[in-house]
C-alpha cells in the first residue's frame, strides 16, 4: 500500500506541475490590427517554413537588392506589429527589413512550448530564407530584437556567421533567472522553482545551458548593441551586464535611464545611437 501512495503523490505532483507549466506558456498573443501600408511602406506577406514543418507569418520590406536586410523580432507574448516603430524608422534610411512573427505568436504556427531555443530557431530559419530569396543580392544581415527577441537574436549571432550584427532591448541572458525573477515577485519559494526547473529537463527535455544567450555571446563576430533600460524590471539590467561581461570585444553596452523594459525607444537619443550603430556595422552602400 505504502507504493500505491507514493505512486499516487507522483501522479498528483506531476499533474499539478503540468497545470503549472501550462499557465507559464497561457497567453494571448493575437493577429496585429495594423500593417506598414497604414504608414505608405510597400510590403509583401509571406510564409516563412521551419524545421519542424511549421510556418511564421511575416512583412518583407525591400528598399534595394543591394541593400543590406535587417531581421525583426518582437517579444514574448506580442506579435509582429510590436515593430512598427522599428519599421517606420529603418525603412526610410534604405535597410530591407524583414518582420516576423514568432512561432505561437501571432499569425504564425501554434506551438506547445516556445523558449528562447524556439525564437532562436525562427530567426534561423528566416536567415536561410532571405539568403535563399532572389530578390536580394547583398547577404549583409542584421538583426533587431526586444526582450526574449533580443537573446534569441544574439543566440542566432553566436550560431550563424552570416549575422554581421545586432540590436537587442532589454535582452535576457538566460531564462533560469527571468523564470526566477517572476517568481520572486510572486514570492513562489525558491525551492519550488527548482523542482519545476528539473522537471521540465525530464520531462520536456529542455537544455535550459544550450538556449541560453550567454552560452552563445561569447561565440559570435558580429558587433552587438545592448541597449537596456535602467528601471528593467520584467528583466532586470544585469542580464545584459552579464552579456557584455561575456564578450566585452564585440559588445557595447548603453543603460538608458529612467527607462524601463518596453519604453527604451522613447528615449531622446535612441534612435541616433540605433542609426549611428547599424551605419558604423552594417552600412548601406549609396551606389544605388
């Protein structure tokens, strides 16, 4: 009797952690409202195909096929108009830019459970779509990406050559201490997200060292702007401290100030320092 028990204690823990996982991943994460033609820019919808058989919904934005392509990824729970703002800046200055939804974001395929690895991935997966596209000759690539979008990107830095360099806001560096920080604020025992932790390894085999940002930074040639908000508290600054820390060469770190995770653009100077970066790493010949 005394098995039967345990057994059945295990069942219920596991069910229980299950139910806990699953409200983690519970968010909505509709189509977007708005499309770059509401601001006059041109641009065509596409299907871009992942590994797994599945498919993101996003906007390309040519200016010249010699133009260099900057890839935009949003954040957790957004979608693809989250870069609006980016895409109202960059395109005039003459960048093809390419915005995306995320796996189980948006307009594009659902998925069961999306990580930092997962985003990774999509950005990966659009890289070979636009070195695969013939509309474009120049295979010079940035990437821009907020939040879980910005250590996704700098994930795909570390991984694929072809990044020459990147943007990120308000990045993560590793998803044990962003999942550790939410709870903290809902004062959830350490402990318990230490179980949770390792029975997400058993159970869904997440490898929570190999998608992490900071296990790849330290990789990459491409130059990285780390741009963070002093008052981050959905992710806290010393995430991307520790980024730099891991690549003090190829990295340049700027703390806004009295800024937070998602008003970053908001801020004076942003967009001179983000133009000053990408013309310095990833300019844009005029002979077009």
């Amino acid at each position: 009797m005394t098995f039967f028990w345990i057994l059945i204690i295990i069942v219920i823990f596991s069910f229980a952690l299950d139910y806990g996982i699953g409200h983690m991943y519970a968010y909505d994460s509709p189509p977007h409202n708005r499309t770059p033609e509401k601001f006059d820019i041109p641009f065509e919808e596409i299907a871009i195909p992942t590994a797994d058989g599945g498919s993101l919904y996003g906007w390309w934005m040519l200016n010249s096929p010699d133009a260099p392509t900057i890839i935009l990824t949003h954040g957790w729970g957004r979608n693809i108009e989250r870069m609006m703002a980016y895409i109202r800046k960059l395109h005039p200055l003459g960048y093809n830019l390419l915005a995306f939804d995320a796996r189980n974001h948006g307009s594009s395929t659902k998925l069961k459970h999306p990580t930092v690895g997962t985003f990774t991935a999509d950005v990966l997966a659009v890289l070979d779509y636009i070195s695969a596209s013939e509309n474009i000759s120049s295979q010079e690539i940035g990437l821009i990406g907020l939040s879980i979008g910005g250590g996704a990107s700098i994930a795909a830095a570390g991984q694929d050559e072809r990044v020459r360099a990147a943007v990120t806001v308000g990045a993560m560096s590793h998803p044990i201490k962003v999942m550790r920080g939410q709870f903290e604020k809902q004062r959830v025992p350490q402990f318990v997200g230490t179980l949770l932790f390792g029975y997400m390894r058993l159970r869904y085999g997440f490898d929570f060292e190999k998608i992490a940002p900071a296990s790849h930074i330290s990789k990459t040639d491409a130059a990285i702007f780390l741009i963070h908000g002093e008052n981050d508290e959905t992710i806290p600054l010393e995430q991307s401290d520790d980024l730099h820390a891991a690549n003090l060469e190829k990295t340049h770190l700027w703390v806004v100030p009295e800024k937070g995770h998602s008003d970053c653009h908001y801020h004076p100077e942003f967009w001179e320092k983000v133009g000053a970066f990408l013309a310095e790493n990833l300019p844009i010949e005029q002979s077009y």
